[in-house]
C-alpha cells in the first residue's frame, strides 16, 4: 500500500481527504504539534523518522484577510515552510504534491487553465504563488501542484467553508449581500479526494486543477444553497464586486478555473454537490 505523509491532515480538506480514502493509502499524519513546518530542524527530525513514498503538503496560513494584517507569518508558513518541507523531501528522492488556489490567477482573463499565467493580487494569494514557484516541475524534481477551488464539504465542526457559511446565515435568517458580477468555482471535497486518488496512482510532476465544473456568481451560488435545502430566497440581496471588495483583501473578480488535464475523475458542479451532500447530512 502506497504510504503518504503529510501536513494540515486536520484541516477541512486533509481530514476528508484521509475520512474517504483510508482504506485505500496508508496516511502519516504529521500535526503541526509534531511538526511545525517553519522548524527546519523539526521537519528534517522528523521526517528522518518516517518511511513513506509520497508527501501531500496542504498545511498552510489560510486566513485571507488575516494575511493582509499577518504577511510575514503568512510567507514563513506559505512560502518558507513549503521550502522546508520540499527540499526535505527531495533531499529522500520522495515525490512531492502541493495543494495550491485558484486564487494565484488574477481573474481579469477567464478562463484559466492549468497552463494560464498566475497573477496573485493579495497577500495570501502571493504566498502559494511563492510556494508554487519553489516547487515548479519545471524545476525537473519530482513535484506535482493541485490546484483547488473553494472546497465545500457537508459538515467539519472546526471550519465553516462557502457553503456552510451562507447556509448557516440563511438558517439564523440572516439577510445577505451577494456579489452578482463576479465567478467562484466550488469544489466538492470529495471529488478532490477522488481525483487525488488517482493522482497518488498515477504521479506524474505536473500542475493539475480538480476544481468543479460550473463557475457561478457567489449570488447564484447562495441561491442553489437556498432551493436545495429550502431557506428563503428573499434573504438574498444583491451586491457588485466593486462594492463588496471596498476595505477587504482583493479577490480575483472572474474565478473561472477549468481543467485541461482531468480526463480522470468526474468533478461535480455546484448543485451536483448540493445534492449529493443531502444524501450525506
Ligand atoms: N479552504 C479553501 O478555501 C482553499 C481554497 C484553495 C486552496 N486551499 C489550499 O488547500 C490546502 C488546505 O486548506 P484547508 O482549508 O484544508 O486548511 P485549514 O483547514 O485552514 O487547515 C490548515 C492546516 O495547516 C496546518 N498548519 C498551519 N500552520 C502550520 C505550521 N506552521 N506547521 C504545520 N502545519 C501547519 C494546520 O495545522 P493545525 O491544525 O495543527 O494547526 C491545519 O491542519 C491549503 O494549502 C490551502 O492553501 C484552500
């Protein structure tokens, strides 16, 4: 059975990821009690404690409005912690995948691709572009990058994603402002885990996207997430991007982020996922 190590295994995506897939790989979770990643010392130590083929890397600063106020925090975990880690990696001859974000595009010029040139316009988003750029195939070391796109799960206690965020204002009928003019690309988590799967399989040191297959105004979004569970509709306002970003850290405005590469695994589009995480709840 293949072994996997890997950081943010508590996280809203490594812990589903490990919930669906653990009969299937042999996971090392490696906490950051155990592992701080921006302790080189503490990640060689440990990683010379461990045997494992591949290492999954999703630990990350994941605050986005709280990297524009914690930028440096948030490059020593994105951008210096990724480097501890890779080279740490490399270093074994182990292969490497770096969960990355759609948001390293600008969203000026949809649709992007895995071969569309990165333009990160905030802080959080310049620092998995850092990231990115240290593990680069291009670098011709064994490095994969999985780029996703708001994950969405049906329940995590420890953090609220897009979905159960606006389901949850809806719920305490909570009235709302939703941006119309721009695109956001939800992604079942599940379909990542399934995608990685094959991905773990089948590593090749590529850049990959498993995003889902509909872009839709965050708007429209909040809308399906009302019919499918039946909140009122009438909570739901509406907004512009322009309005919505004033004082906020920049978000890319046309998050259309499509795949190339992923003849593989059937990614869901938003209300497929709505759907299926009724079936769940
Ligand atoms: N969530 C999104 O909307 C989104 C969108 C696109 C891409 N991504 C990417 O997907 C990956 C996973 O995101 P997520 O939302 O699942 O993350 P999350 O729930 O915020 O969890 C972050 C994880 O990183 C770990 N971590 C943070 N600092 C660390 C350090 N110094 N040393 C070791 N571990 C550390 C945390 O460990 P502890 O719990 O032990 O502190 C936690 O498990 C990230 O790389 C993120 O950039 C996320």
């Amino acid at each position: 059975m293949l072994k996997i190590a890997l950081t943010g295994a508590d996280g809203l995506v490594g812990s589903r990821i490990i919930e669906l897939l653990n009969n299937d790989f042999h996971f090392i979770p490696l906490p950051q009690v155990k592992m701080d990643i921006t302790n080189i010392e503490q990640v060689k130590n440990v990683m010379d404690g461990i045997d494992f083929d591949l290492f999954l890397h999703l630990a990350a600063y994941t605050n986005v409005p709280g990297a524009e106020i914690n930028k440096e925090l948030c490059f020593k975990i994105n951008r210096d912690g990724t480097r501890n880690i890779f080279d740490t990696v490399v270093n074994k001859g182990k292969k490497f995948i770096y969960i990355s974000t759609d948001f390293v595009f600008d969203g000026t010029n949809p649709p992007y691709f895995e071969d569309s040139a990165p333009n990160p316009i905030a802080v959080y988003a310049s620092s998995k572009y850092e990231g990115e750029k240290i593990v680069n195939p291009l670098t011709g070391k064994k490095a994969m990058t999985v780029r996703i796109a708001y994950p969405y799960r049906a329940s995590f206690e420890i953090k609220k994603d897009f979905f159960r965020t606006f389901k949850s204002y809806l719920e305490q009928k909570k009235p709302l402002k939703m941006i119309t003019d721009s695109l956001m690309t939800p992604t079942f988590i599940d379909d990542i885990a399934y995608g990685l799967k094959h991905l773990f399989n089948n590593f090749s040191p590529e850049i990959y996207h498993l995003v889902g297959t509909q872009s839709l105004s965050p708007y429209d979004a909040v809308i399906k997430i009302a019919d499918t569970f039946g909140l009122d509709k009438s909570l739901i306002g509406k907004t512009t991007y322009q309005e919505y970003i004033k004082d906020k850290a920049a978000l890319p405005k046309l998050a259309n982020i499509r795949s190339k590469k992923n003849n593989f695994y059937e990614m869901k589009t938003f209300q497929q996922g709505l759907e299926e995480i009724k079936k769940q709840l």
